[in-house]
C-alpha cells in the first residue's frame, strides 16, 4: 500500500492554475487592446485623409465660384457704363434737336414774311417820292392783306372783339372799365387786335369794358 502511495504522481498546486488563467487572460485583453489601438489609428488617419480631401475640393470649387462671379459683375459693369453712356448721348442729342427746333421752329413763317418787309421798304420809298396818297394808301393795304393771308396759312387768326361783344376771360383782357350805355360786362372798344393760333392763344385781345350806365 505504501508503494502504489509512492507510485502516485504529485498533484499540481492550485495556485499556478490560477495564476497561468490570468495571464492568459490578460495577455487576450492587451492583444484586444492593441488591435482596437491600430484600428482606430486606421480608421483616424482614413478620416482624416478623406477630410483634407474634402476640404481641398471645396476650396477649388470656392475659388473657381469665386472667379466665375467676378468674372459676370466685371461684364455687368461694363454693360452699365455702356448703357450709361448711350443715355447720356441720347440725352444730348434730344436737347440739341430740342434747342434746333425751338430755334428755327418759324423758319418757314419768317421766309414767308421776307417778301413783306420788301414791300415795306418799297412803300416806304415811294412815300418819299410821289404825293399821290390815294396809291400810297392802296399799297399799304395790299401789304396788310397779304400779310394776313401768310397768317392765316400758318392757323393764326385774329380775336374777334367788337364793339357789345360780351367779355371772355379766356380770350380778352380788360385794360380799363369804364361806365357806358353798353351792358354792363361788355366790350367798350378794343386797344389792341388780339390772336389765336388754331385753339391756343397767341396774344389775348386787349379791351375796355363797360361798367354800366352811371
């Protein structure tokens, strides 16, 4: 009995199980550790790459944005200096024919006129001359008639302002009122010949009115 006790192999202590467990185990924990670490570190630096990326694409596309609408304000400026300039041209070439129309606007009545400033100076002449006031008095009228056709040619024509006509504000302008037989708010007599030019008034008819009998 003593011999198989001998023959009996020795038992391993319990306490080196325990201890060989847990290094074991802290050896898995720091392999996990390690390959958590190096895959984050992967995982950072491909982040990060993509960032930097990222980052620089949206630069160039900021810059190339940033080209393109300089670019379109610098056509739109000169568009507007263009159009600047076409106004102001147009601007000057509308007040230089303004300017030329009211100056020769009469050109054509003035023409017109010139030949009776001819026949003025011609009476005038004559009167110097010769004694014969009957002919001279024809002439002067002829000159006046032919004046007034030209007048009339051009839509002027005289006020008519006789002698009873009631007074119009719009066409008459009372010089004196004065007390007369005639009704009262009527012309007297005219002062002086006014006239229309077709439905504007050229000079108003100026006349004495009647205040009525005294």
């Amino acid at each position: 009995m003593e011999n198989e006790q001998n023959r009996r192999p020795p038992l391993r202590g319990v306490g080196n199980k325990v201890r060989d467990l847990y290094n074991t185990y802290v050896k898995n924990e720091e392999q996990v550790e390690h390959f958590e670490k190096q895959n984050t570190n992967e995982t950072s630096s491909d982040m990060s790459n993509e960032t930097v990326i990222d980052s620089d694409s949206a630069q160039s596309e900021s810059v190339k944005r940033t080209n393109e609408l300089e670019k379109e304000n610098g056509e739109l400026r000169d568009q507007a200096l263009r159009r600047t300039a076409e106004m102001e041209n147009m601007r000057r070439r509308f007040q230089k024919e303004k300017q030329e129309s009211e100056e020769y606007a009469n050109q054509r009545l003035l023409v017109q006129m010139l030949p009776i400033i001819d026949d003025l100076n011609n009476a005038l002449d004559a009167a110097r001359k010769i004694t014969d006031h009957e002919s001279l008095l024809k002439g002067i009228e002829m000159i006046a008639q032919k004046s007034i056709k030209i007048f009339e040619e051009a839509g002027v024509k005289p006020i008519k302002s006789d002698e009873g006509q009631a007074f119009d504000v719009e066409i008459h302008e009372a010089l004196a009122h004065i007390p007369s037989q005639i009704p009262e708010g009527h012309i007297v007599r005219e002062i002086q010949k006014g006239y229309m030019l077709r439905d504007k008034v050229l000079r108003y008819a100026k006349v004495v009115t009647s205040a009525g009998d005294a």
